[in-house]
C-alpha cells in the first residue's frame, strides 16, 4: 500500500469516529441537581429529601384522587385492587392477626416520601410532584396518629418523625451477623 493510500485510509477510519463522538455530545440535556437526587433513595433520618412542603388537607385531596381506589377510603387497604393498608395495625405485629402497615410497621418515616415519590401511585410511578409527596405523607401519618397534621411537612419536619415501630427491628438478621461483625467487636 503507497504511502498516500494509507494516509486516505487513516483519515476514513479516524473521520468518522471523530464525527460520531461529536453527535454524541448533542443528545440530551444536562440534568439539574433535583433530577438526579431521584436516581438516589432518601436515606433513613431524611438524608438526601428534597424541598417541597404540603399539609395533611391537601394530601387529603391528592390522596381521594389518585390513591383511594388502590388503598381504600380510609386506608384500609383495597383487596381488589391488591392496595395494601396505609394505616392501621398498631400493636398487631406480635399477635396472631398481624397487620403490617405504613403505621404498625415502617420504622423510618422518610422511606415512605422515597417509596411513595418513585413508586406511586402504581399505575402512574413517578408523576407526583414532591409538595404532593410531602402533602400525602403528611395525611397519611396524621390518620395513622403518628403527627397530628397541623404543622405543614417538609424535609425538615420529616426527619424528626420517630415511627411507632422504630425500635421493633434487630441490626441485621441471620446467623452470620457474628461472623460479618468479628473483625468490629469480635466474634
Ligand atoms: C393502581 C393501584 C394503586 C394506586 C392508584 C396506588 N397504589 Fe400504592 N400500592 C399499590 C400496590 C399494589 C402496592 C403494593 C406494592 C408492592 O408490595 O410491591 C402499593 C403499595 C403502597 C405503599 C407501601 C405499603 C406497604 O406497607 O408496603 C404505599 C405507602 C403506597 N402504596 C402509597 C400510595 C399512594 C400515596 C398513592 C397515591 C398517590 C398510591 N399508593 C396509589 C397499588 C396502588
């Protein structure tokens, strides 16, 4: 091969590589800090919740828009539609008849703004804005007693919500927990 038909075939292979890097570039839009906060799960105490605020009265009306029909008028759970209780339960756990709920069971209150932000309501995951995620969580811890609802819920009313059962789970479970815990505090 002469040396000039190297060189064309050099500039071939590197040209459109070069043009296709270029094209790359134009897709998409840079993402704002809130967009990618969604990608990451609220960690428990409310590391990680973003700005918003909504009262228990407008959760209420969010709520008998988009969610009663899943989860009952009074979040009693909606068997036909396989919704789950939201409220409720309290003290079951150690009983025969245990009924876990959002009330009776979650330990952390800032995983219910996370689970309620990315996965409901079912059909429409993701479409709330997060002043209605606030406002839902709010009605839905004041009808389970947990807040009273008067005071509106934000980030940071949120992350001093202590959860009934808070103190109802172990560190860890399994057998292994001593092995993982060896080299901390010995076996
Ligand atoms: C089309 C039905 C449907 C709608 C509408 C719906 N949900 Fe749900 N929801 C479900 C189902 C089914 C589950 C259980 C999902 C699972 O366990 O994987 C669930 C689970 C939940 C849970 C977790 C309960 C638990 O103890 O595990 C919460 C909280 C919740 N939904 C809140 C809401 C809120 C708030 C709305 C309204 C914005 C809503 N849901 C709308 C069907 C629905």
């Amino acid at each position: 091969m002469s040396r000039i038909a190297a060189a064309v075939l050099a500039a071939c292979l590197v040209l459109p590589a070069a043009s296709a890097q270029e094209s790359d570039r134009e897709i998409g839009t840079a993402l704002k800090p809130e967009e990618i906060a969604r990608f990451f799960a609220i960690q428990p105490g409310g590391i990680g919740l973003p700005a918003g605020r909504g009262t228990a009265d407008e959760g209420r009306e969010v709520y008998n828009q988009k969610c009663f029909y899943c989860h009952g008028e009074k979040l009693e759970g909606n068997r036909d539609m396989a919704g789950p209780a939201l409220a409720g339960g309290r003290g079951s756990l150690a009983t025969d008849k245990p009924l876990k709920t959002v009330e009776s069971y979650w330990p952390q209150a800032s995983t219910l703004f996370d689970y309620i932000w990315r996965a409901m309501p079912f059909d429409q995951p993701g479409s709330l804005t997060t002043d209605e995620v606030y406002a839902l969580v709010a009605y839905i811890l004041s009808t389970g007693n947990v807040i009273d609802g008067k005071q509106p819920m934000d980030a940071k009313v949120l992350s001093r919500v202590t959860m009934p059962n808070a103190n109802g789970f172990y560190d860890g479970s399994g057998p292994d927990l001593r092995i993982y815990r060896a080299g901390r505090d010995g076996p």
